[in-house]
C-alpha cells in the first residue's frame, strides 16, 4: 500500500468507496471475467482476426477490384435486399403472431406455440429443400403460383421466403414476454380516455413493443445475412440474379482462391458490425426516450 | 343523480361476482366502494367505465343511459392503481391524450395541461417522462389526465393501494381537494376502512359481490345492519342479547326496548355490537358510571399511544353469550376487547389480572332476525350432517354466526330465538308442527346431502308482515352469493284488480327491500296457484332456496303443509326451505305475557 499519490484533491477522490463494490451473491469476478475474456478471444476473436490477416495480406488496389466484380456486388445487393425484405416481413408477421399467442386462449395455442420454435431446431438444409420443392414450378405452391406468372423457387423471391421461415422465431420469442407483461390497464386507460381502438394500437401498444421489435427484427436480419443452408437449395443461385454473399465466399474458396474469399467475408463482417451498432444505437435512442434508464 | 347503477350483475363462471347492486349517487358526492378482496367492487368500477360487459342491469351518468356505450364514449375518467401512465410520453402529452384524441388546438391543450398541473401541484413537469416520477408524482399525472377531457364522473381504482403510508395521506388530501374544487362526482373503490372513512361522503360495503350496506361514515360506524361491516370498520364486541317486553337483556343490564337499534331488531334475540370505546372498566365492588353489566379480569394489556388496548375475560357467571362463534374452542371463556382513553387510564390503572367491573355506554342491536342457528334433532349423525351443509356452512360462516346442537327441547322451552335447523325427510312436517307449537318462527329445511343452492326465491304468501320477511330475506340474501327474486302469484282468471295488485306487491317489495336495507333484487310474476309454482321450481335443474311465510294456527297450517306446499315435503324433495311464520293475535299477546313472566 505505499501508493504515491500526487494531490491531496487525489487522495479524497482515491479514497472515495468505489460504487462497483457492492457485494455480489455469487463470488469470483476475477475469475469469471478472465474466463469471459479468454473465451470469446478463443471463440469469437480469435477466428475473426484471421481472417482479418488474411484478407490485409492483399494490397488495397486488389480489394477493390474483388470487391467492386459485378457478381460479388450483385451477390451483396441479394443478400441484404433480401435478409431486410424477411426482417420486414417477420417483424410484420411475428408481432400478429406474438398477438395471437399471448392475448387469447384457444385449443391448440401450445401447439402453435412449440411450432414456433421449429425453424431453431430443423436444419436449415431440410428447410430449404422442403420450399424448394413445395414451390418448384411443378410443386404444391409453385403448381398454383405458375399460371399467374409468380415464381418463387430460383428466384429472389424464394430466397425472402427461406429467410422469412429462418427468422420467424426471433420475432416471436422476443415480444411474447414483452407483450405479456403490458399493463392492460394501459389499453383501459386509454379508452376511457376516448381513443378508439387503431388509436390505441398505433399510440399506446406500439410505442411500448417498439424496443423488443426492433431488437426481434434485427436478430432476424442478421440471421437472415448469415444463413446458407436454406437459401442455396431454393434460390437456383444464378449469379447476378440470386446467388447470396455466403454461396459467393464458397465458390472462391472451392476455387483455391483464399485470400479473394477472406476479402468478401471480412466486408460482410464490417457490414453486419456497422448494421448492429446502428440497431443498438436506435434502441438506446428508444429507451432514453422512454426515460428507462438502465 | 349523477350516477345510477341499478339492479347490475356480472357473472364469472357461475357465480354472480356483482350481485344486483342499485347504487344512487347524487351530483357532487364522494362514494367510497369499499370491501375486502374479490368482494366484486373492482368490478362494479370497471362495468361502469365501460371495461367490463355486464350480464343485467342498466346505469345512467347524469341521466344519459350509457349500458351499452364502449368506454370511450361514456366520459368517465379511470384512476388505476397502477397509474397506468403511457411510458413512452412526457407528463405533457400524456395529459393532452384525451384531448388529442379529440382533436382539440395546441393552444387550448396547453392551457388545459396547465391548469391540471397547477390544480394538482406538479407545475413545471411537462416534459418529465414518468420514468423520472416517484410513484405519488405519476399517481397525480394520472388523476391530472383522467381531468383532461371534463369527464361526467371520476372514477379511482385503489388509487393509493401501490404506495408508501406517508405519501398516501398526503395524495388522498389532495384527491379530496381537487374533488371538491371541481364538485366532481366520484366513484373510490378501496379496501383500507380508514381511507373510506377519510375521503368519503358516503359509503357503500360490499362483499361476495353484493352491496351489503350503504351510508354515511358515522352511520355505517354507528349503526351498522350487518355482522360483517360492525367488524370490518373498525373493532367490535358481538354478544347475543334477548329481547323481552321489559327491553333487551345483556349481561346484569336491562336496556329500554324503545332505544334507537334496539326498536328495529327482529325477534326475541338480538345480536350486539359494542364498540371498544363504549366499554368503562371500574375497580372491583365499585359501580360504573354507565350502566354496568357484567364482571371479569383483566387478560392482557397493549400500549397503542395515548390508548390503551385491554382485554377482559369475563366472569363466566356474568351470562354473556357472544354471537360469533370461536371455531377453535367453543367452551372458551368470553373475552371482550375495550379501548381506553389517556383520561380513563388516568383515573384508573390497572394491571393484568385486576378484578374489574364493567360499564357498557353504548350498545347497538343488528336488525338481522338471524341472531343464531339452533339445530333441533335427537339424531346426533344427522345433525352433524346439517352442520356439514354446504348451505349452512356458507350461512354460518358468512355470518360468523353461532351453531347450537338440541339432542331434545323440553315441552316448554320457546324457540323463538334466531332460526332452528331441522333436516328435510321423513317426519319434517309433524317436527314443523311441533317446532311452531312451541312458537319457532324462523324455520330452515335442509334436505340431505343438498348442494348449495343456485338462487333464491321470495313468496310472501300474506300470513307475514312484509316487513318482517324482508329482514329475514336481507340477511339472508347478504350471505349467500346467489341471485335472489320475489314472486307474486296470479290465478289464470285473475280479475284486473287482482292483476295490478299482484304487480303493486312486486313494486312495494322492491322498494321496501332497497329502502329498508340497502339491497335490490329481482321480481317475477307467476300465473298459476302455489302448489303449480312450488313444483315448476322444483323441476329446475340446480336447487333453489324457497322463501316463504306460513300461517301460525294449526287449522291454517295443516291446510298449507298437507295441501300447497305438500310436494316440498314428500320423499326425494331437494330444496331447502327457509319458513317465516306468522305471529297470531294470541300468540304474541302470550309471548308478552311469558316473556314478563320469565323475569319478574
């Protein structure tokens, strides 16, 4: 303890008890934050920065030139124009389904419940093989969607619709909670104050699930980004028209060319990080709004 | 009247949550709802605001009938306990919700959120998000927006029940305030007696989802009808006293039969409520200085400030007989709770254990004719199992009122005190004869095995003053959660006369029960002879309690029992029957003249 200190003005701040320093129930900081550390460094750093070694092995000239090839730009314009379109879609279908499941009760709502769940736990390659047959030309769906000129399967579309079904459950499981615990009274407030009942929806419920709508959506769009299994047995992958970001990365890679490869995957990792931290800024923005502080 | 609430019903799976309750409240009144939980009076608030769809009844604010109007068009303001506040806007835009809605000018918004911020003492937080509120400073937000759109009536929804003592009375003084500034009809539901007892002009106790009583806080302290509200506003001794023709017997003290209380109690026994505070303790061998009735020690002694609590057990010779029934052990030694004053204390100390006397300064009588049950059967099984009846147990403990088991009643004792229990079978008619031979005049047929029964009918039948029946019909109906009606009954053939006189009697039990007790009830107009109708209620598929009076000579009652009512009796009939008899001339002339003989 023979700390010097410089100022007396120090020696009162030093010796100020730390407002972190509350007792804690379970013990070993240390320990768990070391083992946090080196986990997500082996885990999720470590990979990551490998790729990032790679792809600096390559001058800027020659990212460019991988980057800006026409395929690689159509593919990151399928990607994202997609994954958003299915976030969308979630966010608009997750709510009503998130709705139906916690304000009414009817025989089969545990059913409907546990099918929620079922995109988190079928691979995904199964997913994407059952709508590509289902929407194939000459497939249940895809038979009935020909004549009106609509078609799905080896199609952009096909690829909204794998990502749609991949990212439902995020949605969902975000805002049952949240839906659950709203105040009803806040409903019976509102119409006894003489609103009528779209009012209510756009000005009361809304409002209070924008946060965990936001945070469902945004989980879905990055899964959404990420996901290949589904997509390359639905989207035909015709390059320019639908072949996705993931399906690009493994065509260079099954063609020896690594450090093209680790160029795409570290763009789309910069993108995906500039697009979540864009997320978690609206929603702090959401919540000092509501004056939540956290 | 600002608010009409009549004959409203609200079923929840079966059973009437809100049970015919007609509320009158005139313009300008504070009325405080209170109960203990799941008493109904919640709901009572919430079918008025229109939140909650009733099964019957009709309401009416400031005479525009708004029964079937969604909540938002009957301009009601709702406090919730909760406060309800819409998190995600400031303290301004949450006032101007109701006025946005209706598109009123910015302007004038504004002018409106400052004149409710000021009025209730929150200038200045318009745009605070109520995040940034402790509880009471949202709690004002509230009442603040549910002001915003002028509304007919303000109505508060345990408005203080989430917050800390301190801030509570502090926010009631204000809420009463504002109430008064603007003469605003207000409807409060809470369950904290104190609260009602501050904030209220008037007050309404409901419980099991009717509204068992209603009146001025004084009044329901003073002089409360029922068991349930002389104990749940504040503390009271319950004692059994009997009335005679010299006045009404507690104890060593005779108190005058004309006394307020004492005059409107039914029967020859009458329930007691005596308030703590009307209790004087006197040092042993002394004389109180109120009228002394009764001996004991002291039990227990507990400071509560410039009061003191004391508990005395009485002296078991003193003749007290309390009126609730002590589950636990039903030979225990009466105790009664007194409060004493700094001055009282001061004059006399005393300690535990001190022999006592003790003074009674005020004594009400409960109008209830149901005192007590009396079960009148030398069959020691059966009258276990009449214990047991769901439709006595839910009496009896409702009530709290006491249980007696008769093995065998001597030929000459009178069983005019509160009601006897006998069960319904083989031989009820010769044990009915013989129960009002020895002047029984409230008597409870209870078939075995019975369920509770779904709803309770009224038919007076002539032999009983209305009056009479209708106190016994009240008390009943407070205690059993179930909807109750009268049936007046016409012949086919019946002339016009007959006919307006059979709807005149349902009019006048309607309002003779609302006026005298506080309660509604529903009628019914039957075409057909008793025994028709006896039999028609007796198909239904649930058992319903009959209510009726019968004659008191025997030549009158052989007719009924054997004739009209014959079915009620015959083996396999289900429904319990509660019998009202009659008083004859002579009878009552004999019953003055045996009571005066009993203490000469």
């Amino acid at each position: 303890m023979s700390r010097v200190l410089p100022t007396p003005l120090a020696t009162v701040v030093a010796w100020r008890p730390r407002r972190n320093r509350q007792r804690q129930i379970l013990p070993g900081f240390g320990l768990t934050a070391g083992y946090t550390v080196a986990y997500l460094g082996l885990i999720v750093l470590l990979p990551l920065s490998a790729a990032f070694l790679r792809a600096s092995e390559l001058p800027p000239e020659e990212w460019l030139r991988i980057l800006l090839a026409p395929r690689v730009l159509a593919a990151f314009r399928v990607s994202l124009g997609s994954a958003l379109a299915a976030a969308a879609i979630n966010a608009v279908t997750g709510l009503l389904i998130a709705w139906v499941l916690t304000r009414y009760r009817f025989p089969g709502r545990r059913l409907l419940d546990a099918l929620v769940d079922l995109p988190f736990a079928l691979p995904t390659a199964v997913a994407g093989i059952a709508l590509a047959t289902l929407y194939a030309p000459n497939g249940w769906l895809g038979r009935l969607l020909a004549p009106l000129g609509v078609q799905v399967a080896f199609h952009p579309l096909g690829i909204v619709v794998a990502l749609a079904f991949v990212g439902l459950p995020f949605v969902v499981r975000t805002l049952q909670p949240v839906l659950g615990d709203l105040d009803r009274d806040l409903e019976h407030a509102a119409e006894t104050l003489g609103a009528t009942r779209l009012t209510i929806f756009r000005r009361v419920i809304l409002p209070a699930l924008l946060p965990a709508l936001v945070t469902g959506s945004a989980l879905a769009f990055s899964r959404a980004l990420g996901e290949y299994g589904s997509v390359i047995f639905i989207a035909g992958n015709i390059p320019l028209v639908s072949e996705i970001v993931p399906l690009v990365i493994m065509t260079r890679l099954e063609q020896f060319q690594y450090p093209a490869a680790t160029v795409i995957a570290v763009a789309m990792l910069l993108l995906s990080f500039a697009m979540m931290l864009g997320v978690n800024l609206l929603q702090l923005w959401l919540q000092r709004r509501t004056g939540v502080r956290r | 009247m600002s608010i009409r609430i009549e004959q409203v019903t609200k079923i929840y799976q079966g059973v009437p949550v809100v049970n015919d309750v007609t509320i009158e409240i005139p313009t300008g009144e504070f009325f405080v709802l209170l109960g203990p939980s799941g008493s109904g009076k919640s709901t009572l608030l919430r079918a008025l605001a229109g939140l909650t769809p009733i099964d019957h009844g009709r309401m009416a604010l400031h005479e525009r009938d708004v029964t079937h109007l969604p909540a938002r068009e009957r301009g009601v303001g709702l406090v919730f306990q909760h406060y309800a506040l819409f998190r995600h806007m400031t303290v301004a835009d949450n006032i101007e919700f109701a006025l946005r809605v209706r598109r009123v000018k910015a302007a004038e918004r504004r002018r409106r959120r400052q004149e409710l911020l000021r009025l209730v003492a929150l200038e200045g937080y318009d745009e605070r998000y109520p995040a940034q509120l402790s509880g009471g400073q949202q709690q004002r937000v509230a009442v603040a927006r549910a002001l915003a759109h002028e509304p007919a009536v303000l109505l508060l929804d345990e408005p203080f029940g989430a917050l800390d003592a301190k801030i509570r009375v502090e926010l009631r003084d204000t809420v009463r305030a504002v109430q008064r500034r603007l003469g605003m009809t207000t409807i409060l539901v809470t369950h904290d007696q104190e609260e009602a007892f501050s904030l209220a002009d008037r007050i309404g106790v409901m419980q099991m989802g009717r509204l068992l009583e209603t009146g001025s806080p004084e009044q329901l302290y003073r002089t409360p009808a029922t068991r349930f509200v002389a104990t749940f506003l504040g503390a009271a001794n319950l004692f059994l006293g009997d009335i005679s023709g010299r006045g009404l017997q507690l104890g060593s003290a005779t108190i005058a039969p004309g006394r307020a209380g004492i005059a409107a109690a039914a029967g020859s026994q009458a329930v007691l409520v005596v308030r703590p505070e009307d209790i004087e303790i006197a040092a042993a061998d002394t004389t109180p200085r109120s009228r002394h009735f009764a001996r004991g020690s002291v039990a227990s002694l507990a400071f509560a400030g410039h009061q003191q609590h004391a508990v005395v057990r009485l002296d078991h010779r003193s003749g007290i007989e309390p009126a609730v029934a002590d589950a636990h052990d039903p030979d225990a030694a009466v105790t009664i709770q007194v409060l004493r004053s700094a001055t009282e204390q001061a004059q006399l100390p005393v300690q535990v254990g001190m022999a006592v006397e003790l003074g009674v300064r005020r004594v009400h009588a409960l109008p209830t004719p149901i005192s007590s049950f009396h079960v009148v059967t030398a069959d020691a099984t059966a009258a276990r199992a009449l214990q047991e009846s769901p439709l006595l147990l839910q009496l009896t403990r409702s009530m709290q009122a006491r249980v007696r088991v008769h093995a065998a009643v001597a030929p000459e004792e009178r069983l005019d005190a509160g009601v006897v229990v006998l069960p319904l079978g083989d031989g009820a008619v010769a044990a009915i004869f013989a129960l009002i031979a020895q002047s029984a005049r409230r008597i409870l047929c209870i078939p075995p095995g019975s369920a509770l029964p779904g709803r309770i009918r009224v038919h007076a039948g002539g032999e009983v003053p209305r009056s009479e029946l209708l106190a016994l019909v009240s008390s009943v109906m407070r205690h059993l959660p179930v909807e109750a009606g009268f049936v007046s009954l016409q012949r086919p053939a019946a002339s016009r006369s007959e006919v307006v006189e059979a709807h005149r009697e349902l009019l006048d039990a309607r309002a003779e029960l609302r006026g005298g007790h506080g309660l509604d009830l529903r009628t019914e107009g039957y075409v057909g002879d008793l025994s028709g109708w006896v039999q028609e209620i007796a198909a239904l598929p649930d058992p319903t309690l009959l209510v009726l009076g019968l004659p008191s000579t025997p030549a009158a009652l052989t007719g009924r029992l054997h004739g009209e009512l014959a079915s009620l009796f015959e083996a396999g009939a289900r429904l319990p029957l509660l019998l009202a008899v009659g008083a004859g001339a002579t009878r009552s002339s004999d019953r003055v003249s045996a009571a005066a003989g009993e203490r000469p």
